[in-house]
DNA sequence: CCACGTACACCC
DNA sequence: AAACGGGTGTACGTGG
C-alpha cells in the first residue's frame, strides 16, 4: 500500500484516480513557483543565432543567383528557405542533388521528403546543403526557445508551466506554454539553452531521475531471469545485452570501458572499442529501446542507418527474433502475454490498474490492428514507470512544504522519469539525497530500482 | 484574416 | 499501410 495506492492486476480505475489526485499538490507547487530564467543570457544567445542564420542565408542567396520558386499557378515567387516545398523544388528537381538515389515522396505526394534525415546524406553533394539544415536547426532554437521564452517569464523572470495530468494516455504528464519538457539537450548549441535555467538567489538545482525506469518495470513484469540478474547487480543492460548476444565476457568488457574512460586504454584497445561501441553495442542498445514499443526489422534498419550502421534487413530480423530475445526469453513470453491481452479485450492496463483503450485491435483491417497492440504494447510499463513517479511526487509534497519553512524548498519540474528542484544551498544535499531515496522506495518491486541525483547552479549543470 | 492540417523538430 | 511508444510547438500552405 503506497499512499492509498495499491498494485492491481486488474483495471481499477479508483485506484488510479487516488494516485492521479496525490500528485496534483506538488503540480500545484511547480506550477506556482516556476522556474528562473536568466533572460540576458537567452537575448544573447538569440543574437548568436541569428548571426548564424544571416551567414547562412548569404551564403545560400550566392549560390542560388537569381533562382525563383515556381509556384503551382506556373508564377515565379522568391526562395524561402523556410519552406519544404521551396526545398523540394530547388534541391530535388532543380539540382537534383540526390544523382540517381530515390528519395520518398509526402504521404500525399505533394512533392519530395526535406527533413534533416533525408538531407543529411548529401551534404557533401551542394555546398548549399549544410547552410540548408543548419539554417533549419538555429531557426528551430530561435523560434521556440530562445526568441520566444524570454516573452514569457513574470516580473521574477520566471516561467510558469502548466503540467496537464489528462492528456497522455499512459498516465505521463504533459507541459505546455510553454513546455518544458523538451528542452533541448542532444546537441552542443542546443544544450546552451539549458544554462538559461537557474536557480534563484543563494540556492542550487537539484535533479534527481530514475534509471532504466521503463526497463526495470518490464524485468518485474516478466520476471525474466537475465534482466532480472541485470538489475540485482547493478549492471549495465545493454552492455549484458551486447555481451549475451556476441559471446563477450561482461566483467572484460565493463573494464575495457572503464579504462577508455579514464583514458587509459591502449590503441588496441580503443580500436576494439570504437568497434564495440558501433558495431556492438550500438545495435544492441537501439533493440533494448525499441522492443519494448514493439519495433520491426524495418525500424531497427532505419534507426541503425542514421547512426551510421548499414545492416541488412536479414541481420536485423535476426537479432530481434533471434538474438536479443534469445538471451530475454521472458521478456518476449510477457509481450506476448500483453499482446494476447489487447487482441482479445481491446484494452490493457498497468501495475496499478490504470486502463488503456485500444478499440483499433479490433478493426477489420490489419495495419490498423497492429498499430493498437504496437501502442498498447508499451503502456504497461510507461504507465507503470509513471506510478512510480507520481507516488513518489505525492510522498515528496509534505516534505518538501515542512523543509520550505525553515528554507526555500521548492519542487519546480517533472519531466518523465525526473524531478527538478530548487532549494537554498544550506539544504541542497539534503534534497537530493531525500529526493533520490524516495524515489528509489516509492514502490517495492522484486528488483532495486536505482536513482541519482545531481546538484547545479543551472540546468546545464545537472 | 483566421483556423486547420501537414511536416518537421524538440523531449523522455 | 506502416514499419517505434508517449507528448508540444512552429512555419508553411490552404481553404473558409
């Protein structure tokens, strides 16, 4: 009994609507209290970007001369880098940069795919192609972070977003105006924005996240020996995973990582590494995410590919089928179980009990059958992982509003499988050891859940 | 001029 | 048909 809360093997909707309710308080307290922004820093980063985009415009409007958009009507209209189907017309069918390659239409056929994934494998076939995506990758920054974030802070230039707890289906919060869970993170400018994100006077954020939440929840539902093993000792799950599948000895491979990354390692070693890594693990990694959203041969090839691996479809089937759930046979037992559950009662539900609907398992067409067990597939753990979290919110909320007190303690964001808090500094280390541990005990499964935290003076730090 | 759909990009 | 689950926001293009 967590809260009221209790694991069900059954749809019960109360008892999601007790879990649903015991968070709402500290949503209440992130919402109120909002996070920090520096704004000058996000101005000049602003300015940074749009130095960019002009050189890259320059640059573009040079190479193009005088070329003009035909429009439908047959009438000439000035390029707009911004827009796909200018993009299409120009690099496609006026330059046709792609030589001999075939290059997918829009679903309606309007005109040739644009997107970065496409274009990224041509970059070295225009000069005009790299000004083309990193013009599209700076305006996204500026358009919906930098330019647009400063426009929306309080006279304490902080954000307040709303956490909406009624939109995903699985049970996850979502944010809006604006959101702040998809802060970008993946690349180096995009990181910056993050340094945006501070704490306020004399205090520090602390974050705290849980590890391989979604992983963790699927060893106990299956209670498949090996991931169950994983978790027990501490491991790695795609390295035990890599290591299962090409014959690898784990506790070898876990310190030849080790030694690369205290750069010790030998150039044999980095070379048997850098193989490792790509050719390995990389693989290995992606199937560990994706079966669990029920990925096919086709989408493991095309998340390889844009990571530089080219396998054949062969290669890929098999290590799905073959391979991965070769070495996690109770991993593939449960999915079926989940599938067969979806097929026959058009719904599924989660560790707590929470529901979820799929009428389409029960539609006359196929692809429109397999996409309702394709979602239904993931929600017993997404939705499970997001109990944790929210049971943990709940615990959290008093707590943090006794410490706040005596020091600011305040919770300020939720993004999934994390938590984001502010505190004075005297109690920082406090609130992230507390933090963490009570997400680890939120729920007792029959594995250790693991989380951590970090301390930083901005979000970049964390 | 506004509302909406499409395509794309950002996050976990 | 689509091919990986869950979200939000923006620019562009179209149609009322």
């Amino acid at each position: 009994m967590y809260g009221g809360v209790e694991f069900r093997d059954y749809p019960d909707a109360d008892n999601i609507g007790i879990m649903d309710h015991g968070c709402l308080p500290m949503i209440a307290d992130m919402h109120k209290y909002g996070i920090r922004i520096d704004v000058p820093f996000l101005q000049s980063l602003s300015q940074r970007i749009a130095a960019i985009k002009e050189d890259n415009e320059t640059i573009v409007g040079a190479l193009i001369g005088n070329y003009q958009y035909r429009n439908s009507k047959g009438s000439y209209e000035p390029f707009k880098i911004g827009s796909r189907d200018h993009l299409s017309q120009l690099l496609f069918e006026e330059l046709k940069i792609q030589g001999d390659t075939p290059i997918p239409r829009t679903p309606k056929d309007k005109r040739y795919e644009v997107s970065e994934e496409i274009l990224e494998p041509f970059r070295e076939s225009h000069p005009i192609v790299p000004e083309i995506i990193e013009w599209h990758s700076v305006e996204k920054l500026r358009n919906t972070y930098t330019d647009t974030l400063p426009l929306m802070v309080d006279s304490d230039s902080r954000l307040h977003t709303s956490f909406n707890a009624t939109v995903a289906a699985t049970g996850r919060l979502s944010s809006s105006y604006p959101n702040l869970q998809n802060i970008p993170v993946r690349t180096k400018l995009g990181k910056e924005i993050r340094r945006a994100f501070i704490a306020g006077q004399n205090m520090a954020l602390v974050s705290s996240d849980l590890a391989q939440i979604e992983m963790v929840w699927a060893a106990h539902r299956s209670q498949d020996p090996t991931m169950l093993s994983v978790f027990r000792k501490g491991e790695d799950i795609h390295t035990r995973t890599t290591c299962n599948v090409f014959g690898l000895d784990y506790p070898e491979m876990a310190a030849l990582i080790k030694s690369v990354d205290d750069k010790t390692a030998t150039p044999d070693q980095l070379s048997r590494y850098a193989y490792f890594k790509q050719f390995q693990r990389l693989p290995c990694k992606t199937v560990g995410f994706g079966v669990l959203y029920g990925q096919t041969p086709e989408g493991l090839q095309s998340s390889l590919a844009s990571d530089g691996v080219h396998w054949p479809i062969e290669r890929c089937t098999k290590l799905i089928n073959v391979e991965f759930f070769g070495v996690y046979p109770g991993l593939l037992r449960m999915l079926e179980r989940d599938w067969a559950t979806v097929k026959r009662y058009a719904l599924c539900w989660d560790e707590f009990g929470r529901v979820r609907l799929v009428p389409e398992a029960k539609s006359v067409l196929r692809h429109i059958r397999e996409e309702g067990v394709r979602k239904a597939g993931n929600h017993p753990e997404q939705a499970s992982a997001q109990g944790n979290i929210k049971l943990a919110m709940a615990e959290l909320t008093d707590i943090y509003r006794r410490m706040n007190r005596s020091a600011p303690c305040r919770p300020l964001l939720q993004i999934h499988d994390q938590l984001i808090t502010e505190a004075h500094r005297s109690i920082t280390q406090d609130v992230a050891d507390i933090q963490a541990e009570i997400l680890r005990n939120a729920v007792i499964l029959s594995i250790p859940i693991n989380a951590s935290s970090d301390i930083g003076n901005c979000w970049a730090e964390l």
